[in-house]
C-alpha cells in the first residue's frame, strides 16, 4: 500500500493544508495542532463547478460538508497505549460507509474556496480527538456499539490485527441543508456528482489499498460497488470479496445481535478471502464466545 499516495490524495486533492507536504502528514501532526488541521486553503470543487452539487430530489439540500479516508496506521497512532502490529495482517481491507454525517466534526463557519463555501473537516475524520485504552479494552465488542463509526473501525482494526485497512465515505462530501441540521442520504445526491466523485477518489483509493476485502456499510454501498463501472472491473474478479455489514446507525437490532453480525460478516469474509487462515479462524471462533459470555458495559 502506498500510504505517501493516499496522503496526498485526501490531503493534497481532497481538502488541501496550507504549507504542509500531504505526502508526509501525519495524526501525530494534527495532535501537535490541538487535534485539528492546519490551515484549509482549498478543497475539491469539482462538482459544484459542474452544477452537481444540489440534490434534485431535495433542492433545499446541497454539498456543505468535506471529509477525508484515515488509515489503520491513523487509528493505532490515535490511541493513548499504542500496540504493537508485528504479525499483523498486510492485506489491504477497506470499510466503505455512504456520506459524511452533519455532526459537530466539521469547521463551525464556511470556508471560501474557487467561488464556493463548504465546511471541512476541522481534525482528523474518523478519529477525531483520538481513543483512551489499551488493545485489550479497545477489541472486540467494546467498538462494536450503535452509532460508533470510528470506534467500531478501531475495534475491527485491533481484533483482526488489519495493519492495512482504510476507512473512507463513498461520497466525500456531505448533502446538508443552509442550518447543516437537514441531512442527505445517499439516495438524495445528484447521481452525476456520486460518479464524479467515486471516479475521482474512490477509484483512486481502491487502486491504492489494492483490498482483498471491501466492507461495504450499507446495502446501497454494496450496490454501488457492484454496479460502478470505474471500480466494477477491479471488483469482479475471485480476489476481492465485497462483504456487505450494517451500518452502526442500524437500531433494529439488539446489541448482542449486532454485535454478531458484525464479528461474523468480518470473520467469514476474512477467511474467504484468504486473510486469515483456519487456525486464525478459529481461534476468533474462541474469543468471540469469550467475550460473548462476560459483556463489556
């Protein structure tokens, strides 16, 4: 994985930091920076350029929100008890969500760039302000909670030992109304702007982390994939398993039930793909029904 490349993509293309070499820009530079960015002096315009950027579905609704991918080397140098990767995994595993939510992540006032205002990302997406606890505590169930996007690609980075994996959006940008209180789903985005801007970077990033596994968050993510041509053909093909998981905003389930789904999705599509071997896989079968026994509160 060129880990340099996908730097500069979501730092030098995507948003872009003022004198700062994306290639080299790390958490550890955004921690020293009170855990936020530097200076953004720009960021991807592409399709609002190209009038792509209001929802036809919801006119009241357009690109307000800009975020970025952080990889596992993000997560691990995130935590306040850093662990060891030696036997680690190397494959490349990706989790895709839809879009960037509309919390309270991104820069509170509008910046200007090329004639347009969006509001950034102000640290580092995902991860935010980083995580307390060691591996241990931070493994497998306690990320596995509703509504818990970067803790649970931290847990699934821990549990399954994944030193490659990357976490990014389908669309980068997210669809808000003028308050940023409204929010789009993926389903409200003008289709033109979704092809721009997987063709853009999710193409890019796939090209990249070169997965052995993509966790697609959502059905209509699953669905996506398997119907984009600019990534279709990387993805047809026996050594990429597209494994489709339930996004942590789904509530109809018990935690318990969730939380199953969620081990075995990983589990099972890890070992069809060959990341993990039979030993491995059942050793998980082991510390699943551990856990699964003393709950973490």
């Amino acid at each position: 994985m060129n880990l340099e490349s996908l730097r500069e993509l979501n730092f030098g293309q995507l948003i872009q930091l003022k004198d700062r070499d994306p290639a080299t820009y790390t958490f550890d530079d955004c921690r020293k920076n009170c855990f936020t960015h530097p200076d953004v002096q720009g960021y991807c315009v592409e399709c609002d350029r190209n009038g792509w950027h209001q929802s036809e579905k919801k006119p009241g609704l357009r690109l307000r929100n800009i975020s970025h991918g952080a990889h596992a080397s993000d997560f691990l140098s995130a935590m306040s008890s850093q662990p060891s990767i030696e036997g680690w995994h190397n494959d490349g595993v990706m989790f895709i969500f839809e879009t960037p939510s509309n919390g309270g992540a991104f820069s509170k006032e509008p910046i200007e760039y090329a004639g347009h205002l969006k509001h950034p990302v102000e640290g580092w997406y995902w991860i935010h302000q980083g995580f307390e606890g060691s591996a241990e505590s931070r493994s497998f169930p306690s990320g596995f909670r509703q509504k818990k996007y970067g803790d649970f690609v931290l847990s699934a980075i821990l549990t399954f030992k994944l030193a490659n994996a990357y976490a990014t959006n389908l669309v980068k940008c997210g669809l808000n109304n003028q308050s940023r209180e409204g929010y789009g789903k993926i389903g409200d985005f003008n289709p033109k702007c979704v092809k721009e801007c997987a063709s853009r970077f999710l193409k890019r990033e796939i090209e990249l982390v070169r997965p052995k596994v993509i966790f697609a968050m959502s059905k209509k993510v699953e669905d996506y994939l398997k119907q984009f041509d600019a990534v279709k053909g990387r993805l047809d093909t026996p050594k990429v398993k597209i494994q489709r998981l339930h996004h942590p905003a789904y509530w109809r389930m018990s935690n318990l039930s969730r939380e199953e789904k969620w081990f075995r999705g990983i589990q099972n599509a890890l070992r069809e793909a060959t990341v993990i071997d039979g030993e491995e896989y059942a050793s998980l079968d082991k510390l699943f029904e551990d856990k699964r026994t003393k709950p973490q509160s």
